[in-house]
C-alpha cells in the first residue's frame, strides 16, 4: 500500500516568485556563508523577464542548458560544482520547464547521496533525506512541480529518480512568469499533462484520487484549450494532473515518445504530441487534441522521415523497455498485446 | 500572499488503516516508554469495529465524547492528562468524525504551546510546533482531514484554532471504516462538504485551485449521492473539498449554523443541513440538496418550535459575528445587507 506524499507547502497567485526571497532568506538565517543553489532555465539567460532580487552574492547560481532533455552525466557535473563549496547549500531552487525543475530535484537528491545518479534512476532506490528545494515552473504542462519523479536520461534508458525524495518542500506557481512563452511551446507542454490524465485514466494502475484529479485536470485542459486560455488555471490543471499521476503510472504514448526522444533527440512535449497524434485506437481523447491542434493552427511535422530500420528498432526496443506503463495501459499479458510489429507500425505513421 | 500547507503524506484504500501500527512503532522507535495518545471517537467503545493492534501497553488511548461538539475546556482536560504522563508522546492519532479530528488536532498543539485552548481561537496564533498527527476519517464530508483548523467552542465563541500548525501530518483513508455509519448521519455529514464547496464557490475569496478543487468535489457529491454510493470516492470529495476551503472561506450557511449549534446544541453537520435548506436565495444547490434529501426519504424537523425572542436574539448575534465568512459572501458591505432582521427572518423558517 503506497503512502502517497505531497507537496507540503504552494504559493499560487501572479507575483508570488517575489515570495522566494523570505523562503530563502528564512533558510540562510543570516549567515553569510549559508548559500543556495538556483537553477535556471537558459531560456532565461541575461533577459531579465523576473526580479532576481531573491540572490544574494554567496548563491550559485546555475543557467541550465535544457537544450536536449537532462541527462545523468549532466546532474553529476552539476552535483559535483556545488561539492565544491566544501558545504551543503541551505536550499535548492529550479526555476523553468520540467528539465529545469527535474534537474533541481536531482542535484538536491544527489548532494546528499553517495554515487553516481544513474544508480538511482528507477523506484525508490534513494536513502538518504535530499536538502530542502523549491520548485516554480515557468511553464505549465510537464506536472513536474507535483510529482515524486526526475525524470533524467541515463546512457542505457530514459528514466526517472522516483523517490519520495524527489518531491519538492515547496512550489511557487506564479503566472506570470508564463506570459513569454510561444504558443507551439505551450501546447507541447500542457499536452504533457493532457495525455498523463489520459493515460492514468484509461490504465490499470488507478484510484479514487488519481481519477479525481485527472479528470478535474482534464477537464480544465479542454476549457483552457478549448475555450479561454488562462495561465493561472493551467498552473492549476497541470498540479492537479501531476498530483494524479503519481499514485498512477503513464500508459502507451508516454514509452512510445521516449523512443522517439532518445533516437531523435526531440523534447519530451514535443514527442508526446507527436506519438499521441497516433493513438486515437486506444485514447478518445486524441480527437480533442486534434480539435486543439486545429484551433491553434499547428500542423504536427513527419518526424520519422529518413529513419533507418536500425533507428527503428531501437526505438521499438527502447518504448517496450517500459514494462510498468505498458502493463498498466494492457495488463499483465502487454507482451503479447502490444508486440514490437505494432510498435514499428505505430513509430512508421509518426 | 498566502503559502498553502498540505497534508503531506496520505493513505488510500480499503484496509489501510493497517499501515497505523508501521507508522506509530517507527515514531516509538522501540523505545518502551515512547507512548503515542489516540483519540478514539466514543461510538466505537467496547464494538470491535476494527483491530486496534496498532496500540501498544504503554499507549494512551481517550475514547472521545463527541456527543457535543468539542469544547476549549474538554481539550484543555485532555491536554492535561496526557501531561500527566510527564513527556510529550511520539503523536497523537484521531480516528473519528469531525469533532475526533479536530479534538486530536487541538491536542497536539496545546502539548506544546502554553495557556489555554481559547488563546489560540482565530488565526494564525500558534508559535511553537506541534506533536506529530495522524488523521484517520470514520466518515465523510467534514474535510477535518485535510484542513487547517480545529473548531472549538469556547465559552464565548465557536471559532477554529486555524493554523498550519493544525495540518495532519499523515492522514488515513479507509473507506472499511464507513461501513457502519447509518445513512442520515452520513448526508448530514457530507452535506458539511457539499456546502463548503457550495460557500467557496459562491463567495469573493478564493483563487484557481480552490475553485478546481470546490467544483470537482461538489461534482463528485452529486454523482456519489444522486447516483451510486461510493464510500471511498466520498472520502476523496471531502479531502478536495477540505483542500478547497483551505484558501478561501465559508458563507452564509456556516454562520447560521452556528447560532443554530449554540443554542439548541445541534450537531454541525445537521444544523448546517437545516442551515441550508432554507437559502435557496443565495446559493441554486440548494435546490439538488432538495432532491438528495428527497432520494433518501430524509425529512429535516423545524428545529426553531418553542424557541423564544430571546434565544432567537442569541443566534442571530452569534451568526453576525462571523465577520470573515460573511464579508466572503457579500462583500466588505455586508452588515447593510445581511441585517439581524434578515438573519431572524432566515432563522424563522428553520
């Protein structure tokens, strides 16, 4: 039985990023060499669209390349700069997309466990209690924020540090921050969140909560998409999907877009737009993400396009390495339902 | 800017109030004198519902009398006995309704805070940290479980000690444990629920994830009590709905039930039923309360025969002193439209 740990404490409200100097100064407690580590999306480098009057001059701060998705050698370099400081730093802070937010939640993990970070890739593998962190998403879609998971790319599989450890102590969910973001950029992202619920919804693995909160979050999703874009409502709609999943497990597209992802290189909104395209058999809800699609004037790209049957077949083997999603979306007996001719037919449309 | 505590772990699934004895020897850590107090609401004495295996010798067990809501002055008793024992104990557990979890919630901050009961009756008024609790629900709809407050009746008032000091830090949902409260007493209590998300929705405080949490849960009550009776879909409606009013504040209806309470002794749940019924002016659920009361052949009593001019002044005062709920419902104005006249009038009818 799985004792389901949350988020202990959220800010929500445009302009509450201005509450994280308190939290930090509240951990540093005045003394001078007590620092915290900030990590930031690239995307932000020198364009000052937030206050940073939260630093003080002792805090590291991180711009972190999220270029590709976040790997294991990555959060071991990173882990290994803040080492230097010779002390623990009081907080850990991400402030971004789920990379930025995953690699917060992986360097506080890995500060205080001993190893490399692949070794924790996987379920509950991490012992020691991480430092505390902060996570404030600056875009809304990846549930991230809510989640027990990292998410980090590893040299043998794509797979998250799942780990009570891996929760943040605190989110701030700030709309504003979400003002600058493209639209393509927002639908990827949010279509994270909308094919999670999916995906808990229609799979084995559930219960009275997770459909709770997938539904409601769901249901936002389609209002917000559908009807009135409202950022702070899709701040909301992507915690409440984030909260489901946990006590939940992804199902079919989610393994499918990891292959694309990992011989691809393409961004995690990205794929899962792209492999969720392809499922209507077995999501309805791939007709209202076409309807979203068509409102926003978004035509999807053939990404498969020149693809070897090399390529292909790494892909195949790299989507059915994920056994909990795909036993939850098919049962116990998936290996026979969803066969590697199926995958390869499912990637070929994509 | 508020900064919102959660629960932060919980418990979901028929059965679980099994993982009690795992997390209470954890905090006794096999020390022989490390005693945990659990509050037991006193219908379940002497009847063998459920195994208590989870206790141990040296554990101090109160089988709570919640035949009237819980006053300051049984807590501050409380509180005493259990430092009798000359040591704080490793937590303190509620397994009940309401008035249990708000008893054991009471407790565990009066431990460690000075003076009485009635000195922490308002908002943000505790300093220092509480016992550790755990919050196990016998039934649903009061969102005791998930909320920031313990309501006390104190000698002048009936006001919570709200704080985050109040939050549970663990909380267990069981649905086996519903299984013998009888039908009125279960609409009673749910109906508790149905009208917080009712007040929240309705009134001038609250943001984002209140209204996606107040509308899921009240979807979720109609669907359960006008459809199919769902005891553990019922235990997840009362802790959104317990999230839900956590960042906003009741109505019209609590405030009236309280003059109710006062005076005649009812029980919340039901003076908030009889509350209610009368308000279909302000708040359109009146009107699907109607049909669930009528679904269950349920027939509220005048509760106002025999009550004279005097105690009738009594409640409509100790309605008008809910200054926060009510300027939630009709804004900074409200004494000019909300009058004593109309509170008597409102009254009359119950």
């Amino acid at each position: 039985m799985k004792n389901s740990k949350m988020v202990l404490y959220y800010y929500l409200g445009r302009g509450s990023l201005s509450q994280l100097k308190g939290l930090l100064d509240g951990k540093r407690g005045g003394k001078s060499d007590a620092f915290a580590v900030v990590v930031i999306d690239h995307y932000f480098d020198g364009k000052n669209l937030f206050s940073t009057d939260f630093l003080e001059h002792q805090d590291l701060v991180i711009y972190a390349d999220t270029t590709e998705e976040p790997k294991t050698s990555y959060i071991d370099e990173l882990t290994d700069l803040v080492k230097e400081r010779g002390q623990l730093p009081v907080a850990v802070v991400g402030i971004g997309g789920g990379s930025t937010l995953d690699i917060a939640k992986a360097i506080s993990v890995m500060l205080t466990n001993p190893g490399k970070s692949v070794k924790y890739q996987g379920w509950d593998l991490v012992k020691n209690p991480p430092v505390y962190k902060i996570g404030v998403p600056t875009i809304a879609g990846t549930g991230a924020e809510f989640t027990r998971t990292a998410v980090l790319t590893g040299p043998e599989k794509k797979l998250g540090i799942n780990s009570d450890h891996s929760v943040f102590d605190q989110v701030i969910l700030d709309a504003d921050l979400l003002k600058t973001v493209p639209t393509d950029q927002f639908i990827y992202t949010a279509m994270d969140c909308f094919v999670h619920n999916e995906e808990s919804l229609l799979g084995r693995i559930n219960d009275a909560m997770t459909i709770a909160l997938a539904e409601k979050s769901l249901d936002m999703m389609k209002e917000i998409f559908l009807g009135e874009m409202d950022h702070e409502k899709l701040l909301v709609a992507s915690s409440l999907g984030g909260q489901a999943v946990a006590n939940s497990s992804v199902g079919i597209c989610h393994p499918l877009s990891y292959g694309l992802s990992i011989v691809l290189g393409l961004h995690h909104g990205f794929s899962i737009c792209v492999a969720f395209n392809q499922l209507e058999e077995y999501y309805p809800n791939v007709k209202v993400f076409k309807e979203i699609l068509k409102k926003y004037n978004i035509v999807l790209p053939r990404v498969m396009e020149g693809v070897t049957e090399e390529q292909l077949d790494i892909m195949a083997e790299a989507t059915l390495k994920n056994e909990k999603p795909l036993s939850n979306a098919f049962g116990d007996d998936w290996k026979n339902i969803f066969t590697k001719e199926k995958v390869k037919d499912l990637l070929r449309k994509m």
